[in-house]
C-alpha cells in the first residue's frame, strides 16, 4: 500500500510541474553552452592558423551548424598548432647546423668532423681561407658568408660520366685473368721444379764428397 501511494504521489507531483519552464531553462543553458562551444572553437582555429576569415568561418560553421557543424571542424582541422609548429622547425634547423659539418671527403669517402679543413687520410682541402676576412669557409661556396666577397677559390662540381663496361669486354677482362692465374701457376710449377732438382743435386753431390775423403783417408 506505501509503495502505491508513493507511485501515485509522485505521478501527481510531476503532474503540477510546469515543463513548459523546463523547456525553457534548458534551451536558454543550451543556447549559452553552445555559444562557450563556438568562442572555443574561434580559440582553437587562432591556435592553429594565422587567418582571421578562417576563424570566423570555423566560428559560423560551429555557431549555425550545430553539432554536424562541430564534428565537421574536429574532423577538418589541423592537429599540429602553430607553437608546435614553431618549435618542430626550430628542432629540424638546430638538427641541420648541427649536422651541416658531418660530410664524407669527395676524394676518399673518410668521414670528416666539424671544423676539420684537410681530410685525415688523403689531405685532401675540405675548406678555404676566404681572401678579404680570412675565415674559413666551405670551397663549394661562391660567395663567404661572413663578408659576403667572392670566393676565388670555388670549386665546381664536375659531373663525370659513368661508362659501363660491356659483355665482349666483361668476358675478355674475365679471361684475362684466368690467363694470367695460369701463367702465374706455371710460372710456380717451375720455379717448385726448378728448387726440386737442385735439392735432389745437392743431396747425391753430398755422398761423393763423402767417399773422396774416405779414400783420402786411407792412403
């Protein structure tokens, strides 16, 4: 009997609510929350780009087209914002002055460190004295960076072209090696033969000796 006369106690309270004045309330709170929503979205477009017209577009899109309008922008927008950005860029040139020095030498491929003008194995002028401020700069450079006079001493990249060898001359190449391994092989052959015989020569001269001072002996 209790929880009847609750059930319809309760039946009867939500029968004097005035949900007109609900309705009310909470279309004037998603009205204003939807307006907090679109001053977040011009926020984070002015994050992510520099253009005024895109912000307000983003805004408009947000403001109008309500919650497709919303997903539209989420889906739209970049992930990467402008200081993140900046600081990505700055991370990649840190990475190339740090690495522009790390070079291999043109003439013997040996890997060079910064500062080195000559390279350690084949001496070969990494960098040149510029003629005006005298510091040294790279010979690939046509004009120093420091005072910006000309480099006299450039050098210019000479593109060689690269001729490869055919078949005819792939196989005459490959038999002349052979050749010469067999003429070195005979060459060998002679030579062991050569020492054999002289070997053998020695060893038989050894005990005719022997037997002339026998003799000697016994006269």
């Amino acid at each position: 009997m209790n929880l009847e006369k609750s059930v319809l106690d309760m039946f009867e309270g939500l029968s004097k609510v005035d949900f007109n004045v609900i309705i009310k309330y909470s279309g004037f709170l998603f009205i204003v929350f939807w307006f907090v929503v679109a001053a977040w979205a011009w926020f984070d477009c002015a994050e992510r780009s520099e253009k005024v017209y895109v912000r307000i577009l983003v805004t408009l899109l947000v403001l109008f087209g309500n919650i497709p309008g919303l997903i539209i922008y989420l889906i739209l927008r970049p992930k990467i914002t402008i200081q993140d950005q900046y600081w990505s860029d700055l991370e990649r040139r840190y990475l190339m002055y740090e690495t522009a020095e790390l070079q291999d030498c043109d003439k013997c491929g040996t890997m060079l460190q910064p500062g080195f003008v000559y390279c350690p194995n084949c001496k070969n002028e990494i960098k040149v004295k510029c003629s005006n401020c005298g510091v040294n700069i790279d010979k690939k450079w046509k004009n120093c960076p420091f005072c910006g006079d000309v480099n006299t001493a450039v050098v210019t990249t000479v593109v060689r072209n690269v001729r490869y060898e055919s078949f005819g001359e792939f196989v005459s190449r490959k038999l002349g090696e052979l050749k010469t391994k067999h003429e070195q092989r005979a060459l060998t052959k002679q030579v062991t033969v050569k020492a054999n015989v002289t070997d053998s020569k020695k060893v038989k001269e050894k005990p005719a000796k022997k037997a002339k001072r026998k003799n000697k002996n016994k006269k």
